[in-house]
C-alpha cells in the first residue's frame, strides 16, 4: 500500500487547510502509514473537525462515516468525502 498511501498524501495536501488548535493535517503522513498497515475497507472518523483525516482515508480508498459534535462540520466533512 506504500504508492497508494503516497497517492493518498498527495491529495490531502490540496485539502483546504482550517487552522486551529486539534487539527490533524500535520498527522497525515503518519496516519497514513498507520492506516496503510492495519488495512480494511471502512472507517468512522467520530471527530471529523476539518475532515481532513476523513478525506485521508477516502483517498487511501476506505469507506467513511464522519460524524463531529459541531453539526457544521460533521456536514462540511461529509460533503468533502
């Protein structure tokens, strides 16, 4: 999975970033890997926040479910996935 991780973190850098504090978006590439390696076809991202780690793992090919105490951006992730 190492060229699809590489393909994967190559989109995730053209995601619109939202800086504040939690944000994942310096994480990626080491969610990647991780995610490269315990495999499986569908994740939950149960605090989506931006959605970048939700858009991480659809570009690495999972089925995702986003989900964020903040409506807003449980509905902005989910139309970005």
């Amino acid at each position: 999975m190492p060229d699809q991780s590489a393909e994967a973190l190559r989109r995730v850098r053209d995601f619109p970033r939202l800086r504040y504090m939690g944000s994942k978006y310096k994480l990626a590439p080491h969610l990647a890997e991780v995610f490269g390696n315990v495999g499986g076809r569908s994740a939950v991202d149960a605090f989506c926040g931006s959605g970048v780690v939700s858009y991480l793992l659809k570009a690495q090919g999972y089925r995702v479910t986003s989900n964020d105490f903040l409506k807003e951006q449980a509905k902005s992730s989910s139309s970005g996935i």
